[in-house]
C-alpha cells in the first residue's frame, strides 16, 4: 500500500527538481543575456597587463592579439620586454603557474637612436615601427621620436644600413627612486641568514 | 573665534628655538664665490643666459624661467661667471656688491599683470620650504575665486626661527607684501596665523597692525603644537575650510603664504630687487654664535656655519630645514638656496642617531597623532610589502610627510622614509602605465591606418575591375555575399565607437581644460579610422552585391 | 626641490619621544603585579611559580626559536615580549599546575602562535590566549580545578615539579571557579537556588572579587600612563555589562547578574591585559571599540549558552579572526577627502 505513495513522493521529487533546473537555467540564459558584454574584459585585464611595445617578441603581432592568445590558453613566458614581472601578474590574474621567461629578459627600458649621419632615407624603419614613433620621408633622414619610443628593436632589422641602435632610456631627476634596504622580519626572509639585523 | 576648530593629531616636539632667537636678526658677510642651482624651486629648472668669464651685478639675470611652472635666477654677489654646468652657475665675487636694481613700482598704482611680470622677473618663490613660483601661484584667481589670503608665521617645527625673526624686524613690510598679494587675487580677508611661543613677533604684528590696512588683517594667535604649520592644518584650523585631497588651497578659495616671501615680494615690487638673498637660521650645539641671518644664495653652508664658529670636532650632523621635515646634507660643500630655511649643526648628543628599530606592534600611536587622520601603521605594513593597491585605498598620497607618526614610533621604524619610497615608487609607476597606454593606443592607432589603407586599395583595385567588365570572380563574391550583414555590423559599432570617442572627448575636456587630451584625440582618431575602413568595405560589398544582381 | 632625500631623515628628533616598545612591554608586566600578589595571596605560591616557570619557558623557547631561524637572540629577547606572553599564561594556570602542562602551553603560544608567524609584530593571534585554548580543549581536568582559597600547600609545589596534580585539586566541586559552579550548578537547576544551596567553599567569591578588582588597578595604571588606549577596555566592558544586563533583567532566575560577570573570571584581566594586545587586536581606533565591544558580547554568550565556564581565550581569539575585516572596514576618512572617496571599501576589486 505504500508503493503508490512512494510514486508519488518519485515523482514530486523529479518534478520539483525538474522544475528548480528549467528555471535556474532560464534565470542564467536571461542574466548572461541581458547582461551581456561585448569586449571580453579578460582580454582588456591580460592587455592591461602587458607593456604594451609592441615589440613582436611573443610571435603575435602586437600585444593585444598576445593578449587574445593567452586567453585561448598560450603560454604566459613569451613576453622578454615584461618580465618576470609580467609573468607573475598574469599568472596571478589567471590563476595559473608561473613559468619561467622564455628568452632574455630586457636589463633595462631603451630607444631607438638613429645615426642621422648614416640613414640613407629608405623608410623602412617607418614601415615597421608598430607605434608610429619615426619620423621621416623618402631619401630624407630618419628620426626617432624618443617619448612614443616603446624600445621594441623592430626597426633594427629591416635597416638596410645598420645605423640604428638601442640606448638606455634617459630618465629625468625627478623619477629618481631611493634605494633603502630593510631589515626584514618577514617569515620568507627566513631563508637567508639575516645578517646585521638589529 | 580662530582657536574654534582644529585639525586631528599633532605632537609637542622640544621646540628648542630659544638657541636662535636670542640674537638679532643680522646681514652675513659677503661670500667672495657663489654657486647657484638652476633649480631652487619646483618646476623645471631654469635656462643660463650667461657664459664663462661675463661680469655680473647683484641682481642682473644669470638664467631665465623655462616653461610654466618656473623661475628665473639672479646674480647674488657682483663679480664674473666662472662656470656655468647643466646643474649650477658659479660666480667668482669683486668684493664691491655693485647693484642693479629694477625700477621702483607703486604697486597701489599699477596694474596687476605689471606686479605679476615683476614677480616673475624677480625671481620670487615659496620661501617656507616649497618653492613653487609665486607669479604661478598668484595666477591662480584666473581659475578660482580667493576670499582669504592666509600668512602662514605658525612656524611649527623646531630649532627654526626664521619666520619669527622676520616679523620681529619686519612686521610692516611683511604685511604691505601681504596687502599687494590681496589686491593681486582679490581677496577680501587676511588672516596672520602664528603659535603663541612667538610672544615677540606677535607684538610686532599688534604693534603694526596699528597702521591702517587696505585690506582687513586678523591676528590669529593659535597654540604651540606639531604641523599646525602644514598649509593644510594651518587652514583647517583658522578657517575651518577641508582642502580637498590631491586639491590646492585656493580650491577652497584660500591662498597661503610665508612671511618671508611676502617681505621679499615687497622688495622686488617697492625697491626692484630680485630673490638674491633671504633669512636663515643658524642654529644647533655644535656653533658658538647662533642666530639668525641675511644670507645671500649660493653661500657655501661651510663658509656659514664657519663664520658663526662651527666647532668641527664637535659636529655630528647638519640638517637642512628642521629635524622634523628636513633632510641631512652628505656634505658641507653645498649652497644655501632659495629653500634653505635653517641650517642645524648638531652634535652627537643633541640629535642622536635613532635606536635601532624594532617589529611594528601596532600600538597605534602613529594614529592618534597623524595630522591627517591616515593609519600610518598599515601604510607601513603596505609599503614594506609594497602592496600598491592597498596603498592607494589607505591614502597614502595623502600624507604630507610631517614626521609625527616617526616621532612617536616607540618601535623607532622610520615611517616617513617608507612613505616617500612607496610614494616615489607609486609616481613612477603611474608614468609607466601612462606610457604604455599611449602607446597601445598609437599602436591601434596605426592598426587602423593601415586597415583603411588596406580598404582603400581595394576599392581602388575592384573599381578597376569594375571598369574592365571583366566577369572572372564570381566565386569570390558569394563569400562577400555572407559578410554583408556583418559588416553592417561591424560598420555600425565603428560608427557608435566615434560617437563614443567624440562624447568622451567633449565630456573630459569641459570638466578639466587643462588635461592634455592627445591621447583622447587619438582614440577619437582610431575610431575614424575604424569607420572609414569600415564603409569602405561596406560600400565595396554592396556594389558586388548589385553586379551580381544585374547581370 | 627634494635634492637629496638620501638615505632619509632619521627622524633626527625621535631619539628623545616616547618610551621604546621594550619599556611599554615591561610596563605592562609590571601591571600584572598587583594581581598576580593578589591571587597569591588567596591560592598560593602556586600563581608565582606558574608565571615564573611560564615566564623561563617563554625566554627559552623565544631564544631557541631565534637561534633555528638565525635571529639576533639578545636583541629580540631584550623586547620582553616572549617574557610578558609567559606571565599572561601563568597567570592563567591553576596554581601550580604540572610543569608539562605550562611547557605545552607556552610552546603553543611562543612557537607556534608567535614565531611561526614571523614573530613579534607578525602574529594574528594573541600568542598566550592561543596557549590557554589549547590547554583547556586538551587537557580539561587539569585546566577548570583550582585549589579553593588558602588550601594550597607549600608541597603541593613538588607535585609540580613531578607533574602530578595537587591531592586537594582532585575533589571537582571545591575546586571549582565561580563560573564553573555557576555553569554546571551542582544540583539546582535555577540561579536562586543555586546562590540558595551555596556551593562554593567559603571565601572563593570573595577571592575572585578581590584578584579581579587588582587587575582593575593594574589595568587603571595602564590606562594612565597611556600604555593602552581606553577604547578596547572600555567597549569590552561595555558592551559586556550592556548585554548581560538585557539577558539578566530579562529571566534573572536563569541567568547572572552583570557583576558577576564583571567580577569573576578572567573579565577584567582580560579587558586590559589580553584584548588590549596591540598586534592582534583591530588598529584603527573605530575598529578597536568594534573589536572590544565583540569581546564583551562574545564573553557573555560563549559564558551563558556555551560549553565552556569561561571565554575569554576564546572571544579574544575568535576577535582576532575578524580582524582583517575590521580593518579593512574601519579605514578612517583621511582631511580633505571627500564622502565618496576613491577609496571607499568595496570599489577596489
């Protein structure tokens, strides 16, 4: 006599849940509908996250399309102009391991600098810079605007003369930073023996 | 009704001035070389307009203003250059103090932009440590409506007397500098606030206030206590007016100055006589004569404290400015610019090196005594960690560097120091993204150059193709076919994307005129880019489209 | 401007301000003195020789620990931290408790509360309250007998040494504190009949009235001399008395008046002693009157509904866990920023 009760009770049982999973779904449908958004903001976070050279390195074409192919999954160490500090942000972002920088990291931030004297006015160099940063016309001397210079070094190789170089960016006295040392009681410096800590 | 209101914090430092303010105010003796700075004030530094081996008077211009924000610099000594570097100007002195004055002003008679001009040509900036131009700061009623002029006399820190001396000796000037600064921005008010342990000035001021004054002037005589010197404090308290974070005083309708700045715009407008000298504080342990003195820029602070009996075995330490705030010189071969307030000479025992520190405990002591109502010990704990983000939300731009919290620290942590490391770290931070910013966009700029030169290659060529009637590609026009609803697409969200840029544009540049917008105008750029390409291939599809329908 | 900010401004005046951390941390021990006499006074040498031995436990464990990680011992040592953090646990014990039992406690506290975190200054929990609850979850019998007042013998301090319980420690009733009477209420089932039926032995109310008044003083020194701020003890107080007052007027059959709360147990021991601990506790001033006034309300209801007599240990502790939170919702609203400040917690993501 309980066999009909228990249907019973089966068949609610399905029906509520049933129920519960149309509407969610219909709830989530609706919600990523009308909240939808076209850029994907997690490529904007991943761009935001690059230095922006342009430079190429990563084998894409510019930093944003690097951004779009991390999102699809690519590795994160393809950016030399970054870092490790880059690795570590996106690998933060992302939740995933960092790894280490796939090629040489850059020492320091530089310019292009054309040796006016040599340029022959070929414009190549103005075909290839990916930020419009040189100057010039045809069988006219080159220059590089040093401010938009993003240190890239992609107008080094199609020079047909070899007269450009990469300098060390000059920095102005007032983005001077102080050096001070810390003794640190942090946990993690636990691993070296701290010497002359007071 | 002054002492009503009052800022958070402070603390009540030994105040130690009675070292120098027991002697009169005195002319040093003439130094016979100076070396001047081409930057003394904030801003840019200046141009030389002068060469090796020119002879120079007192007063006549070495290097001139470059760009807004700076100032021009002048002879202090009369004699010939004997160098001019990238850095600094030096001038070997004749010994005969030969002058070369501008002509007088009657500044109740002539018209502000002569009394701005003579500003600027006088080299005239903050004396109380700041150094911004004062023709600048004076500029400022072109923007913002001033109601009160504030003399900053507090003179909260230690050991420095400066201020007070010049009250003392010129209490008169100082207040007709005062009354050209009020007719200069039209403010209606001017309020004196000094600390009550200046017993001296302020019957100075009394004893002058007597005279007739233009404008209204009120004596505010406020207590002793650790920064009410800070503009921002000094404000809060006499006037009850919050300058807003990242704003500027006169964003509340108050422009602030020192006593000796206004008595030397006095003498730049009454006498003609630029910035070539200004009053500091000799004081500390280690000297015999203390006191305070005219001083001419570019004196060697050796030569100064060896003139007041600098007992050399006996110094520790000089500090430039006060203990507080002020910053301990590497090396006595430097000169006293247009910032140096005070000179302490200090010995061993009278400003003792720190103990070392310790671990924060977060007592919170550092809280209870921040002018500014921050948490000083969770900066602390951020800028160790170098947690930028949170930085940021604990204000730290809003510190203003005081000291008190450092003063306090019974763990000894030199706060200030990590403040200005984070906050120096924070600015350049701030650059670089700028930077790379700009560049994206010029990237994307260029991408979208080349997408419309790309078009309007092929617009070209199939308008040729069109020409010849050559009926070869049909097989390529039933992919265009497809892609006509999505260029549609894509035309019109090229279309939203300039309206987008345009409204953004108009939006920033009515709300902050003075922001750079190049890159704004380069985003709008990209955008019609964007669209050209866009109704180019739009317009190319449509005309396959029809080609295939007609025939 | 700003040509040289070299190595920094060492603070050139700081050198002559206010007491070092080390002096604030021996002022704090030498406020636990008027208590600590007093409880002595009432249960023994026993208190003496449990701080005392507490307090070299501290001191070697802190050294030991220092030496694994390579630490200036003198130095850190010379804070008196690990020896303040000794004498709030001793004086926690039961009078002459086994030596064991205060080694446990103290390597909880020193080692894994203190040093594992990074040591002073980096601890998220009270290192001595972390000591407490680890002995009271683990080892109850020993940690809720106390000798009633004046039966303490002088050689019940050998049972220390040995590590044995004191002989007069193992009759439960006449061992209890007056929290733990009230708690468990022998046989009565209401509070008057429980005040009725009179189970304590003479004198023990009184006894704990009188140590709790001499932490009042300590604490009262503290406050004085600006050692700790007032706004912890006074919300832990506070809000302690506000609560068990509703809960009291509201049945006072079943549950006990506000001055019992206030004067027994570990109340205002704890209100200045234990939750004024600067580097666990809430650092900005609205967050420190947040903090104390959860004490005070915790204490109560871990105290009435619980399982446990007394919950200080645990109210300070489980404070401690909140405050990350009430830092980060507690940020004062620095001059000159506005309402809607940039900084406003919830718009960082």
């Amino acid at each position: 006599m309980n066999s009909t009760i228990d249907i019973i009770g089966i068949l609610s049982a399905v029906a509520v849940l049933t129920g519960l999973g149309i509407g969610f779904g219909a709830l989530l449908g609706l919600v990523s509908e009308r909240f939808k958004r076209e850029d994907n903001p997690l490529v904007e976070q991943i761009d935001a996250l690059l230095p922006q050279t342009q430079c190429g390195q990563c084998g894409y074409p510019g930093c944003r399309p690097y951004a779009e192919a991390i999102n699809q999954g690519d590795a994160l160490n393809k950016c030399p102009p970054g870092g490790e500090a880059t690795i570590h942000a996106l690998a933060d972002l992302l939740g995933r391991d960092p790894e280490p920088l796939d090629g040489e990291a850059q020492s320091e931030a530089k310019v292009a600098f054309i040796r006016e004297a040599e340029c022959i006015g070929c414009t190549k160099c103005i075909q290839a810079c990916p930020v419009d940063a040189i100057i010039g016309a045809a069988k006219l001397m080159h220059t590089v605007i040093e401010d938009e210079c993003t240190g890239c070094d992609l107008c080094l190789d199609p020079c047909p003369v070899d007269c450009i170089d990469m300098l060390p960016r000059s920095a102005p006295l007032t983005q001077w930073q102080p050096v001070v040392a810390h003794s640190s009681n942090m946990i993690a410096s636990d691993r070296q023996p701290a010497s002359g800590v007071s | 009704m002054s002492n009503a209101f009052d800022f958070p914090g402070g603390i009540y430092p030994p105040e130690r001035k009675q070292r120098s303010n027991q002697s009169a105010l005195i002319e040093a003796p003439l130094p016979r070389r100076v070396t001047l700075p081409l930057q003394q004030h904030s801003g840019q530094p200046a141009k030389p307009c002068v060469a090796q081996g020119n002879a120079v008077k007192v007063g006549s211009v070495i290097a001139k203003r470059e760009g807004m924000v700076s100032s021009a610099l002048h002879a202090s000594i009369s004699g010939t250059v004997s160098e001019v570097s990238t850095t600094q100007i030096s001038i070997e002195g004749d010994g005969q103090d030969e002058w070369l004055r501008l002509p007088p002003l009657v500044w109740q008679n002539v018209e502000p932009h002569a009394l701005l001009e003579r500003l600027n040509e006088s080299g005239i900036v903050g004396l109380g440590g700041a150094g911004f131009p004062t023709h600048i700061k004076a500029r400022v009623v072109e923007q913002h409506t001033i109601h009160t002029l504030v003399i900053n006399a507090a003179e909260c820190e230690p050991y420095i007397t400066a201020d007070d001396l010049t009250l003392r000796h010129y209490a008169n000037e100082v207040l007709e500098g005062a009354q050209i600064i009020a007719k200069l921005c039209g403010a209606q008010h001017i309020v004196i606030g000094i600390e009550d342990n200046k017993p001296e000035a302020i019957d100075a001021l009394k004893q002058a206030l007597t005279n007739s004054q233009p404008v209204p002037v009120e004596l505010a005589v406020i207590a002793t206590r650790y920064p009410s010197g800070g503009e921002r404090q000094l404000i809060k308290k006499l006037l009850d007016l919050n300058v807003p974070s990242g704003g500027l005083p006169a964003d509340v309708g108050v422009l602030c100055h020192n006593p000796g700045t206004l008595l030397a715009i006095l003498h730049a407008v009454r006498d003609g006589q630029p910035l070539v000298s200004r009053v500091v504080t000799l004081t500390g342990e280690a000297i015999t004569q203390p006191g305070n003195r005219w001083v001419r820029l570019g004196t060697s602070v050796r030569e100064l404290l060896e003139q007041a009996g600098l007992n050399t075995p006996e110094l520790h330490q000089v500090i430039q400015g006060g203990p507080m705030m002020g910053t301990p010189l590497l090396t006595l071969d430097t000169p006293v610019t247009k910032l140096t307030n005070c000179l302490i000479a200090a010995t061993l025992e009278e400003l003792p090196p720190p103990p070392a520190e310790s671990p924060c405990i977060r007592c919170g002591e550092c809280e209870s005594v921040c002018p500014v109502a921050l948490l000083p010990q969770q900066l602390h704990w951020y800028a160790r960690a170098q947690d930028d983000a949170k930085l940021e939300r604990y204000h730290l731009f809003d510190c203003i560097e005081c000291g008190a919290c450092s003063y306090v620290c019974p763990s000894h942590i030199p706060l200030v120091v990590d403040y200005r490391e984070a906050k120096s770290r924070l600015r350049l931070q701030r650059i670089e993204t700028a930077k790379a910013e700009h560049a994206k966009h010029r990237f994307e700029f260029r991408q979208a150059r080349l997408a419309r030169e790309e078009a309007e290659k092929q617009a070209r060529k199939q308008a040729r193709q069109a020409q010849q009637r050559r009926p070869s590609n049909t097989a390529a026009t039933n992919s265009e076919k497809v892609d006509l609803r999505g260029l549609r697409i894509a035309h019109a969200a090229a279309k939203a994307s300039v309206k987008k840029a345009e409204k953004t544009l108009a939006r920033v540049a009515q709300e902050d005129p003075k922001q750079s917008l190049d890159d704004l105008e380069m985003q709008l750029a990209t955008a019609q880019e964007n669209l050209k390409a866009a109704e180019l291939q739009l317009a190319q599809a449509r005309e396959q489209q029809s080609n295939e329908e007609s025939p | 401007m700003s040509m040289m900010h070299a190595s920094g401004v060492k603070d050139a005046m700081t050198a002559t301000a206010v007491p070092p951390t080390a002096s604030l941390m021996r002022w704090v021990i030498a406020a636990t003195l008027p208590g600590i006499a007093t409880m002595s006074y009432f249960f023994g040498l026993g208190v003496i020789s449990n701080v005392l031995l507490a307090a070299a436990f501290g001191i070697a464990l802190e050294a030991a620990v220092l030496r694994l990680r390579k630490r200036p011992i003198r130095v850190t040592l010379n804070d008196s931290s690990a020896l303040l953090t000794g004498v709030l646990l001793g004086t926690s014990l039961p009078p002459a408790s086994p030596w064991w039992l205060v080694g446990v406690g103290m390597i909880a506290a020193i080692v894994v509360a203190k040093q594992l975190y990074g040591g002073l200054g980096h601890n998220p929990f009270n290192p001595a309250m972390v000591g407490y609850a680890l002995l009271l979850v683990s080892f109850p019998t020993y940690m809720t007998l106390w000798a009633p007042p004046q039966e303490m013998l002088p050689n019940d301090l050998w049972a220390q040494i040995t590590g044995t319980l004191p002989t007069a420690q193992l009759d439960s009733l006449s061992g209890a504190t007056p929290l733990d009477a009230f708690k468990h209420k022998g046989d009565a089932v209401l509070a008057s009949e429980f005040w009725a039926a009179n189970p304590l032995p003479n004198g023990t109310l009184t006894a704990w009235r009188w140590v709790a008044l001499a932490w009042l003083v300590g604490g009262v020194v503290l406050l004085a001399k600006r050692i700790i701020s007032w706004h912890i003890p006074i919300a832990m107080l506070g809000s302690l008395v506000l609560l068990d007052t509703l809960f009291y007027l509201s049945d006072p059959s079943h549950f006990a008046s506000p001055l019992f709360h206030l004067l027994t147990g570990a109340t205002l021991f704890g209100a200045f002693f234990i939750a004024t601990d600067p580097v666990s506790a809430a650092t900005s001033q609205r967050g420190k009157l947040i903090y104390g006034a959860g004490i005070g309300a915790l204490v109560i209801i871990i105290r009435t509904f619980g399982g446990y007599p007394d919950a200080v240990a645990f109210a300070v502790l489980l404070m401690n866990l909140c405050v990350p939170l009430l830092d980060i919702y507690s940020v004062p609203r620095p001059t000159g920023q506005q309402k809607a400040s940039p900084g406003k917690p919830g718009e960082q993501p």
